[in-house]
C-alpha cells in the first residue's frame, strides 16, 4: 500500500505539542521545531519568534536531502544524527521515524549528551504518535473515506465566511 496522506488530528497534535514541551525543558535548550521531511513545520516550542520558522523548516529538511545524499554516497541508508556547533548556540537535529525531522537549538546551558539523551526519549515518544497517526490514515483509506477533512466545504461556503 502506497503512504496514506496524513492528517493531523488535535489529539495528536497535542501529544506532539507535550512531548516536545517537555523536551524543551529537561534538554534545557532554547527552542525545538518538528519538521516533515517536505520542509513543512509541524511545531515548535521555545523561543520560535526569534525565528523565520518557514526558512529553518525548508533550510532543515533541504540540510537532511543533502547529507542523505552523502549517506547513499558511501554506502549508508542515511545519517539519521546530525550536529552543527556554533560559538554561541548548537543544532541537533535527528530524523523521528523516518518521517519527521526533530530540531533542538541549544546553547552553552546545555550539552550534547544531555540534548542525546533526552532526543532519544522523546523520539520514541514522537515515532509512538505518529505510528498512531499513520494507523488512523491507513483505516480512513482502507474505510474508503479518502476525502480529506473539509472536502465537503465549497468555494461559496468560503465566500459566505467573509462577507
């Protein structure tokens, strides 16, 4: 079966939302971002208005094709850790099931064994979710509900809303 279009449902949304909160504050960094590997982000917590998050979503998964491509260069699948050290902050960033891109800006309050550690908790926490969300796409598609949530709105609907 081919990957289902997937849908984020509030529920999720929310369990995505604590987990990375709580990664914020036990990994002691300054911001986390959750990105597909289309460059869409999904969310962020901490200090994102510092940020042009639409440019560091497309910059990271942009970041991630490149060195996917160095992986297959010799012979690994893909690098699923990568860091970036700078003077004053850092970047972790770690691919989460396959599927999503997991960013953790963090300074020097923090350490790379501390942000490791708590990715690695998190991560499982985060590919937990999104195995759930993929189930919910695969029985939509499976039920032949294939419309997406707000199919049935039209274009006079919308039209209506801001008049």
């Amino acid at each position: 079966m081919a990957d289902p279009q997937l849908v984020m449902y509030d529920e999720e949304f929310k369990q995505i939302q604590a987990v990375i909160e709580k990664l914020l504050r036990e990994a002691n960094s300054k911001v986390i971002f959750l990105v597909d590997k289309n460059g869409q982000l999904i969310a962020g917590v901490g200090e994102v208005e510092r940020f042009d998050t639409t440019s560091l979503a497309s910059l990271t998964a942009g970041n991630i094709a490149a060195t996917g491509g160095l992986a297959k260069l010799i012979g690994e699948k893909e690098f699923s850790i990568l860091f970036h050290e700078g003077e004053k902050d850092n970047l972790h960033i770690s691919i989460v099931g396959g599927r999503v891109i997991l960013v953790v800006l963090f300074d020097n309050r923090s350490s790379l064994g501390l942000v490791r550690l708590r990715v690695k908790k998190a991560s499982d926490e985060l590919t937990t979710i999104f195995v759930k969300l993929m189930e919910k796409a695969e029985e939509r598609e499976r039920s032949g509900d294939t419309d997406f949530p707000f199919a049935e709105i039209t274009d006079d609907d919308i039209d209506n809303l801001f008049r």
